[in-house]
C-alpha cells in the first residue's frame, strides 16, 4: 500500500471537457465521471450550479503525491472562472505503484 491523492471536484458538465483536459495536462490519465449529480450546498441552499439549465458532473481521480500541486494550479482556473469546486485528500492505493502511475 502506498498513499496517493484523491481529487473530487463536481462542476458544470458544460466545463467537462476543459476540466478533463486540466487534469491530462497534470499527468493525470486517469477519471470517472458520475453525470447528473445534484446536492446542497455548505451554504445550506442549492449550489449555484443546481440553478442552471446544465447537469452538474462529479469527477474523481488520483496522483501521485508529487503531482498534486500542478493539478491545482490548472483547475483552479478553471473552476474559478466557471464555478465548482474541488476536494483534494490523501487515501491509500493497494495495487504497485506501476498502476498507479499508468493511469
């Protein structure tokens, strides 16, 4: 086992694409996108995004620990320009490190 980062970020499915390409840019090949996500937000109402006429997307993916800063300097924008928003965490890979990084 071996620690890696957990990034979760749910945004407009209108920025997908953009979001996606973010994330390939920072060396990270690998995603799951979960489409049509709705929630409350930490503001205790509906999130902005919940206000539009577009579906909202959930992305997950992981890296390597050294690569997490790259990736939040290319989201950032992203995110801050079109709204979301983005949950980094450390979690606990099991499979070699080889996997990992062929994501």
């Amino acid at each position: 086992m071996h620690l890696v980062k957990k990034i979760e970020i749910i945004a407009n499915s209108f920025e997908l694409a953009k979001i996606l390409e973010s994330l390939k840019k920072s060396g990270v090949h690998g995603h799951a996108v979960i489409r049509n996500v709705e929630g409350e937000g930490l503001r205790g109402g509906s999130e902005d995004l919940d206000m539009t006429m577009l579906d909202n997307v959930y992305i997950v993916a992981f890296c390597m620990p050294e690569q997490i800063k790259t990736v939040a300097e290319n989201v950032r924008p992203l995110l801050n320009k079109f709204g979301g928003t983005c949950y980094i965490s450390d979690v606990m890979e099991i499979r070699s490190v080889k996997c990992v990084a062929s994501l």
